[in-house]
C-alpha cells in the first residue's frame, strides 16, 4: 500500500444536485422564515411605538383643548363680561326683528368708516374689552377675544372686530346653537391679522344663576 493513500470518491453529478437541495434549501427557508419573524417583530415593535408617541401626543393636544375651554370658560363667567352682554340685549328690547335687522344693517355698513369710529371706540373702552385686553396680555395664546349679546352684535373685543355683527358667522351660530348654548372647538385656522394658526374656542355667555344665554365669547 502507497505511503499516503487518498480517498476519492465519485458521486454522480445528478445525485450531488439532489443532495445538495435537501440540505441547502431547507437550511434556505428556515432563514427566510427567521428574517421574515424578524422583520415583523421588528415592525410590531416601531409601530407599538409610534403607536404609543401618536397617544402621548393626542392626550397631551386633548389635555391642551380641554384647559383652553376651562380657561376660555372661566372669563365668560366674570360678571363684567355678563354685565356687556346683558346691558347689549337691553338696548334691543321693544323692537321687532324687521327694526332690529335694520338697525344692525346700519352699524354693519358705519363699522369701518370714519362714521363708525364712535361706536368702535365706546365699546373698546368699556369695562370688559379692558378686561379681557388684560386676559390677552396675562396668556399671548389669546389672539383676540370677542364677546357679543344674544342677537350677535359685539358688546366688547380685545381688538377691533372685522364685523360688527356677527351672528352670519358659523363660528356665532355654532356657539348659539339654536338658543341653548354650546361649547364650541374649531379645527386649525388661520389668523390673518397676526399671522398665527389657531383654534378658536367659544363658550356661550349664561346669565347668572340660571342656564339662560345671554350672550356667546370666543377666543
């Protein structure tokens, strides 16, 4: 026998193919299969988390609206501010709505001429538009702050208001509703005037002790 002996084998070309995928193919799919596991736990677990970043986020916005309204809520509530709104609907008693339509006509049609600059500057110096200035400036999130009485005219403001009259407004009519007052949450707008996206939130003005509305404020 040689000093070194060598082992050859012959394996049939067809049998080694055969051989060959047995062996290689499964070993193949049971690493597709665990990549594939992988990839879904790996996309279980970076939706688990945006999933629980987008809850953090609705919670906190939800939490942020929900102080807004008791905010915006709680300077309804000061009498100054139910004094304007009671003292507008006062100066409409005795008259009929043809007389009062006519009448909101004329302010709607003086409000941003020079005409109307008396009428603009009574109701920014009386004692709630000087209140709720001070709100404005104690919170800049305020961007303006508007009240009116019962019929939409505006009976005190932050600011001058585009309209004297705004009970054709959506937002008025959302917080009117119909008489019995709501609380009202608009999506994101955009302030013109100072350039900022906003919510605006409205609360209907109630007179005190009873669950009578009086008026309406949004902010």
């Amino acid at each position: 026998m040689p000093a070194q002996e060598r082992l050859i084998l012959h394996i049939p070309l067809k049998k080694l193919l055969i051989g060959l995928a047995l062996t290689v193919c499964p070993i193949c799919i049971l690493g597709l299969y665990s990549l594939s596991q992988s990839h879904r736990s790996l996309q279980r677990t970076v939706g688990n988390q945006f999933k629980t970043m987008a809850d953090n986020v609705a919670a906190a916005t939800s939490q942020f609206i929900n102080d807004r309204v008791i905010q915006v809520g709680a300077i309804a509530a000061l009498p100054e501010i139910a004094e304007a709104a009671a003292a507008g609907n006062r100066s409409h008693e005795g008259q009929s709505e043809e007389a009062l339509k006519a009448k909101f006509d004329r302010m709607e049609k003086l409000w941003n001429t020079p005409g109307g600059e008396a009428l603009v500057n009574q109701i920014l110096s009386n004692k709630a538009s000087r209140l709720l200035r001070r709100q404005r400036e104690l919170d800049p999130r305020l961007l303006r702050i508007t009240v009116t009485d019962a019929k939409g005219a505006v009976v005190a403001a932050s600011h001058k208001t585009l309209d004297y009259y705004q009970a054709d407004e959506e937002y008025w009519n959302n917080i009117y509703a119909q008489g019995r007052g709501a609380v009202s949450v608009t999506d994101i707008l955009f302030d013109e005037a100072t350039h900022s996206n906003y919510i605006g939130v409205g609360v209907p003005v109630m007179e005190e002790g009873t669950s009578r509305l009086i008026g309406t404020l949004d902010a």
